[in-house]
C-alpha cells in the first residue's frame, strides 16, 4: 500500500492495532506484538502514545522486540531495550514485565538457550498476533542479513558491514557499533499471524523494489515476507519509486 505520506500509513497501522487490541481487551484476552526499533516506526509509536492518552489500554498487551545489539546492556542509550523505553513504553500503560527484548548480554555459551527461551515465552504467551517490521538497507528484517534463510529462529548474528555504517551516526563512529546482535529468525517472524512492514524515503526505494519483486532469497531476507498469507507493505511514495 502507498501512502501520501509516513503519517497517514502509522494511522493506518495504528487503525489495525488499536481494533485487535480494543477487541482483546473486550473480551479480556491478551494481544501479542512484535515491535521493530530504528527511525521509521517512530511515528506509529507516537500515535500509539496518542491512542493510548485518548483511552486505549496497553495493560494486556505483550510484546516482544525482533532484535538488540549483543554486548549492550539495556541501560546503554543505543541498546534497543533503551529506545523502546524512551519512544514508547514509558509512555503508555504497559506492564514493564510485559515488555520483552532479546538479552544482548547472555553469556557466550548461554546465548543458545537464551533464544529458545525468547521463542518459548512467544509461543506461551499464543504467538505474535501483529508483528511490525521496518527494513534494512541490506534487505535485513530485523537483524536477518544477507544469508538468512526463511526458517531461521532466534539467534545470534554477525552485522553486516553496511548495517554497521548505517548505525555509525548514533554510535558516534562505525568502531563503536557492536559486530553481532540477538535477532528473532526469518521463520520466527513469518510465524507472525499479521505482518506490516513500513518504509519511508528514496533510501529505501531499491530495496522495497527487490524485496517485493525479485523471486525470494537469502540474499534479500525481507523478499521471503511474499510468501506471508497477510503481510502488508505500507510505504510513502518516495520508498515506492523504484516498484
Ligand atoms: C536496524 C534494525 C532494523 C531496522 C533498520 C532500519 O538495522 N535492526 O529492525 O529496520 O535498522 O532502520 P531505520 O528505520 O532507522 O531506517
């Protein structure tokens, strides 16, 4: 879908979140979200921010982050865990316990069992109902690089070096940005009942082109997304020119 503008596709996002969580919370069941971090789900987390100050509960909704920086605490100002504080669950009645993002600190070899248990606690909590994705330069769906097959789970990954560039501005040099993150799978997030992805701006354009034309490969991990039963592209129109 194509969108005038980055703002009316959040209202749309948000349109669709805020119904399933209305409707969960009316029947006194949980809603289980995937959240995405970088600068393009900014504005729907701030119209969620807005949903919620005008009466939308947050109190049973569960979520679980795609991806954190491994080696970064969650105190650290670019640890994931920080910004999804910052942009939006310190802002809405969410319950902190509620809230889960990979451990960018489990040990070495406790990593492994770390993932699964990430995985364990979504699937006991009933599965991701809406996962919200933004997208790499490189194709990447959450921290799924180059590489990454469709039935990749929750692991550990290595960066890729243009990921890393891409980062160098909010870590003050690319010597800064961590060489390895925990991200959920490719087959982790397809396992996502809903899926919207958002990108916004020409620097997007070629990559949104191949992930949604191109036959689907490793080497454009979002183009697996084409065989999701309810995934959704919403773009603004300059992320739309290449298509
Ligand atoms: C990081 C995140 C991705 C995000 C991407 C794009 O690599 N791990 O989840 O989609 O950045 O960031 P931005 O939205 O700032 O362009």
């Amino acid at each position: 879908q194509i969108y005038p503008s980055a703002d009316q596709a959040c209202t749309y996002v948000a349109d669709a979140i805020t119904d399933l969580v209305s409707e969960r919370n009316a029947a006194g069941q949980p809603t289980v979200l995937g959240l995405a971090t970088g600068s393009t789900p900014v504005r729907l987390y701030r119209e969620l921010i807005r949903r919620c100050q005008a009466g939308l509960s947050f109190q049973r909704v569960i979520t679980f982050n795609l991806d954190e920086y491994y080696g970064l605490s969650g105190d650290h100002p670019e640890s994931y865990r920080r910004f999804m504080q910052d942009q939006l669950f310190d802002h809405i009645d969410i319950l902190p316990e509620n809230t889960h993002v990979p451990d960018g600190l489990a040990a070495k070899d406790e990593v492994f069992e770390s993932c699964s248990d990430y995985e364990a606690a979504m699937r006991e909590a009933g599965g991701l109902d809406i996962q919200i994705l933004g997208i790499g330069r490189t194709g990447h769906i959450g921290f799924n690089e180059p590489g990454s097959g469709p039935e990749s789970r929750t692991r550990l990954v290595t960066l890729d070096s243009l990921t890393r560039r891409d980062a160098a501005r909010d870590f003050l040099g690319e010597e800064n940005v961590p060489r390895h993150a925990i991200t959920m799978g490719v087959g982790t997030i397809l396992d996502a009942r809903q899926i919207f992805l958002l990108a916004w701006g020409e620097a997007k354009a070629r990559v949104i082109a191949e992930s949604v034309e191109a036959p689907p490969s490793e080497s454009i991990p979002a183009s697996f997304l084409q065989g999701h039963p309810n995934c959704v592209f919403c773009v603004d129109e300059a992320a739309a020119s290449h298509l």
